[in-house]
C-alpha cells in the first residue's frame, strides 16, 4: 500500500532485488543503482577541464550527458549520427552513435556492443592505453572501448553502430549482464540497422571481450540480416570462466566491472547473486550461450594467456557455423586487436561474408596456432592445422609421487602424501623433458586429497616450465609474468558432468556439494585449460597445487573467496593414481623429414 510519499531514488551499492522468471524458476534477481558518470583518472579531467580532449566524450564532472541528437563530420567524409533512438520489441528506446562514409550507400553495418559506453571515456583518450599494449595512435579518438575503429572502417566502405544496450548510458531499462536480453535485444537492432536507407542489408559484429561475449547470445537468435560475427576473446559462461573457476567466487574483478557501469537505472548485480545462489541454477544457465545454434560465419580469436580463453576454445568446439576459424595467439588482447597484422586479417573476413568480395579468405586455415615457449619468445606463430583439438594429439599421464616432490611417466609403486598449509602453503611437483615435446591442447590434474582441519579445500593449479637448472620461465604478458596454465577446484563441488565431460576436460555440474568427513580421501579431476607450449630438451614441467593465488604486478584485481583453513594433503601412488594428463604433440612427417605445421 502506497504512503503517499516519494521514495527516495536507491544509491549505488543499495541492493534492489526483482523477482524474474527464468525457464520454469522464479529467482530474486539483485540490481544496485547504475555509477552516474563513469570514472575518470585525475591526469583525464584536467585535461579535459582545459579543454583539451574533445567535446563528445563523456565529461566526468556529473551526471551522464543528456541526449543531443545531430548529425557532425569527425573526419574528411566520415559522418557520426548521434543519439540515434532503436526500439526494442518490448517498447524500450535505446541509442547507438552510427559513423559511415557521408556520401556512400549500399554499404554493411558492423555492431560494437558492449555495457561500456557508445563513446569513448576520457582516460582511454588520454593514456591510449600505452601501458596496455596499444601504441599511441593506433586507433582514433572515437573508438569505443575494445571495438572497432569507426574511421579505419568507414575508409574501408563500412558503417560502425556504437551501441548502448539496454539501461546503459541514456537507454532505457535496467542493465542485464551477459544474458539471453543480449539475444533478443541484439536481434532488434541487427534488423533495425539492417532496414536503413543507406545499409546492403548485411550486418557484422566485432570486437573483444564484453563485445565479443554478446555476440555468442546474439546469433544464437538467428536474425535474419546478421550474415557473420568475429567475437574476438569471447568468454561464453560467466559463472564457470569469469565468476566462480572451480567453484568459488571471484570477488575483485567482477566488483569493479559492475560498480563502473553508467546508466540512469538499475545495474544487475551478478557478483551479489553469487553470494546468494553459489550453485548452478537457471538464471546462472540463463548467462550460457546456446552455441550449437550459431551458424554464421564466424572468425574467433584465443589469448592463451587470458581468462576468455576457456570459453573461447570451447566456442570453437560447439558452434554449427560450417565456415568458422580459429586463431591464437600469446598477446594480451588489445595489443592482438589493434594491430596492424590482425585489422588486415578482419578486413578480409568482413570483406568475404558482408561485401561479398571472392578474395581467397576460404583459404584461411581453420585453425592458426601460436606455439610459446618463454618470456616473449614463441616458437611458431600461426601454424596452420585442421581442427581443434589436434587430431594427432597423444594424451599422456605424469604421475605425481609426493615421497620425491617429482613427476613420473610410469606410474608410482609406493604410497606417499605431501602436506601443507592451506592459506600459504604449496606443492610442486617436477619432470626434465628428454627430447623436444609440444603440449597444445587440455590438461587434466587427477589427485587424490584429504583436508585435515576442514571439511573442504579450495585448490589452486599452475602447470609451469623450468629450465635444466630449475629456474622458472615464465611466459610475458604486458611485460609481466604470467602464473602458468591455470586449473582451480573447490573439492566439495567435484561431482562431475558425466555427459560433458570428456577425457580430457572434465566438467562440473556445481549443484551437489559433498563435503569431507575427518581422515575421507578422495579423488578429484581438475580442468587445466588448454595451452600450447614447447619444451625443449633437459627443460623440466612443473605441476603446483596451493590454495591461493599468486599473481605480481597485474592491473586486473582478481580475489578470490575461498574456505581454505588446516592443511591440504595430496596423496600418490599405489592405489593413488594422482597425475597430470598431458596433450603431446608429435610432429607431421614429409618426405622422411618433420616439420612443425
């Protein structure tokens, strides 16, 4: 029954929570109120305040700008139609900043679509992400974030649609992340743009990241006029690749993403619903793309030093796209994106499936592999192959023995077990390789473990390399050294999946919790995500277990919320089969010669 009085607007952080029907369920969905502006570094609003960044960005001093609808030049013949108002079915007016050639007609739209903002923000103007790995000038003042340069690609004859999704920025609604609103929405727009006066009625879309992980909801809903994708660095579930690896919950990361969102309404609080439903439910499957209904073409791109690329990999694997390519490599993902090398390469795709232009790019392999070795050294970079995984991979066990800390490729007699602290602690576990051996494709970690002082364990994997001596090398990422191939597992949630797991990556259905009883042993399999690396020989493979992270000087914040306290053990050998199963890769033959291909 209504007071009479107004209520008073909710603050960011207040939750708000609005029941939603997913599938068959009913589900508290948590929202906190939308950032007003987004947040702007003290160097960015100075310069901005002198008047020396231009006028369209976001202006950081307070609220998020009103609509200005126009139409202006940014370039010799490139126009921007501002603020452009796109309805959504269900009677939602969004806004999308549409830049192409002035005079040109006939010509394909390519979608960037993200919850960042249609324009760019201050600080990505000022820095030009120099210490992210993207030169300066690399892309104009008017790309949105991790998307398409507008006036490289209306050079090229196409038209870009910066898109603010619903709740963002001045559209209308609450923000939803990552979901199957993304499908549906994206749909309205892919037609809508596909209908203007100046557009041939093929639309694309592109970009990484967020930009890429819409994409897979987005052709999943079949519009009509969207004739191919390129979701470069595209995570698919949210729940198992960015929020809860293994079980337990991120807590840095994920809160920064929402808490930088700006609207004038309500943001859903995704990292809130994990402390409310840690287990798998339908509004968790509601975030998972139904990739086996993607069938356009499709270019995707896989950092395998970066959290998208579980879901990247996987994406590969699941869509029914018949024309679909894979390429990898060992960048961070802007630098890959931005690069000259890489924006030629998209060129061709877009060219092919949104121009029509028989240009060769059939010829593409369908999968490039960038094999790494150390640092910044890598040892092939697209290796043409076949598939995904490799056909000739030959999966191996190393068998731990915790009696000599040690990896073995026949399995251990003796019964042993390692103990260490749960919170600080860790074990490794090494192998000297004794000829030269490429791993490209999915680990898999077998242990066997006990918690004493706890009814459960939060397990952190890292497969690394070493050299002859037992120095780390580590591969570079920005410069920084990146921890090795990761697996994580919170033990009480390793019932596994048993009609999707494979033999080489299990996975877990995270609906049944069964914790530890004092002195219970058990065996647990751990996803290790795929990798491609050489190790030459006398260098050695390292397997370590802890039950914490260890990452130095990186700009994202990952935390994690783990239950760790006691000890871990790990149990091998005998009836401990505990190992690490390895994807070997051995070379093709010509002419009585190998070559790596």
């Amino acid at each position: 029954m209504s007071t009479g009085k107004q209520q008073p607007a909710p603050q960011q952080n207040e939750i708000i929570r609005k029941t939603q029907k997913f599938g068959n369920e009913e589900i508290e969905v948590a929202y906190q109120r939308a950032a007003r502006r987004p947040p702007m570094g003290a160097p960015a609003a100075a310069r901005l305040a002198k008047g020396e960044l231009p006028t369209y960005v976001v202006d950081g001093f307070g609220d998020w700008p009103p609509l200005n609808p126009r139409t202006y030049e940014i370039s010799d013949g490139i126009i921007c139609e501002q603020d452009v108002a796109v309805p959504m079915r269900d009677g939602i007016i969004t806004y999308c900043d549409i830049y192409r050639p002035a005079t040109h007609t006939n010509i394909p739209a390519i979608i960037a679509w993200s919850p960042y903002g249609k324009r760019p923000c201050a600080d990505s103007l000022q820095t030009e992400w120099q210490t992210l790995g993207v030169p300066r000038g690399s892309h104009s003042n008017y790309t949105k974030f991790e998307g398409p340069d507008p006036e490289f690609w209306c050079h090229q004859g196409y038209a870009i649609a910066n898109y603010d999704p619903r709740g963002v920025g001045n559209s209308g609604g609450d923000i939803r992340m990552f979901s199957s609103q993304d499908g549906r929405d994206g749909y309205d727009l892919v037609e809508w743009l596909a209908k203007q006066s100046w557009c041939n009625g093929r639309i694309g879309m592109a970009g990484n990241s967020a930009l890429a992980m819409a994409q897979w909801h987005i052709a999943a809903e079949h519009p009509p006029h969207l004739a191919c994708i390129a979701p470069w660095e595209g995570t698919v579930d949210i729940y198992r690749e960015i929020l809860n690896m293994g079980g337990f919950t991120e807590s840095g990361f994920n809160q920064m993403l929402i808490s930088g969102l700006v609207g004038n309404g309500l943001v859903e609080d995704y990292f809130r619903m994990a402390q409310d439903y840690p287990l798998m439910n339908a509004y968790w499957e509601d975030k998972i793309a139904a990739l086996e209904k993607i069938e356009v073409p499709t270019y995707l791109t896989v950092g395998w030093c970066h959290f998208h690329l579980r879901g990247a990999t996987n994406a590969f694997r699941k869509i029914n796209a018949k024309k679909k390519w894979m390429r990898t490599h060992r960048d961070f993902e802007w630098p890959d994106s931005y690069a000259r090398e890489s924006l030629d390469d998209l060129k061709r795709f877009f060219d092919r499936y949104l121009k029509g232009i028989r240009n060769g790019w059939e010829s593409t392999p369908p999968v490039r592999i960038a094999v790494m070795d150390a640092y910044d050294f890598d040892c092939s970079a697209n290796r043409p192959e076949n598939e995904w995984p490799l056909a000739r991979t030959q999966y191996r066990k190393l068998y731990l023995d915790a009696a000599s800390r040690a990896l073995s490729a026949r399995p251990v007699t003796n019964e042993s077990k390692i103990t260490y602290d749960a919170q600080t602690g860790k074990a490794t576990f090494d192998i000297a390789v004794d000829d030269e051996t490429e791993l490209t494709g999915y680990m898999k970690l077998r242990l066997w473990v006990e918690a004493e002082g706890s009814d459960d364990l939060d397990l952190f994997v890292a497969v690394q390399k070493l050299d002859s001596a037992g120095k780390w090398l580590p591969l570079l990422v920005l410069g920084k050294r990146h921890p090795g191939v990761p697996g994580k597992l919170r033990v009480s949630l390793r019932e596994l999946d048993k009609e999707q797991s494979t033999e080489f990556q299990p996975v877990y259905p995270f609906r049944n919790p069964q914790m530890l009883k004092p002195g219970e042993i058990v065996p647990v399999e751990i996803e290790i995500w795929p990798t491609s690396r050489m190790w030459h020989r006398g260098e050695q493979l390292r397997v370590e277990v802890s039950g914490h992270y260890e990452r130095e000087d990186w700009f994202e914040p990952f935390a994690w919320q783990t239950r760790n306290k006691g000890q871990h053990v790990i149990h091998s050998g005998g009836k401990y089969d505990s190992h690490l199963l390895v994807p070997y890769v051995p070379p093709k033959y010509v002419a009585g010669d190998y070559v790596r291909r």
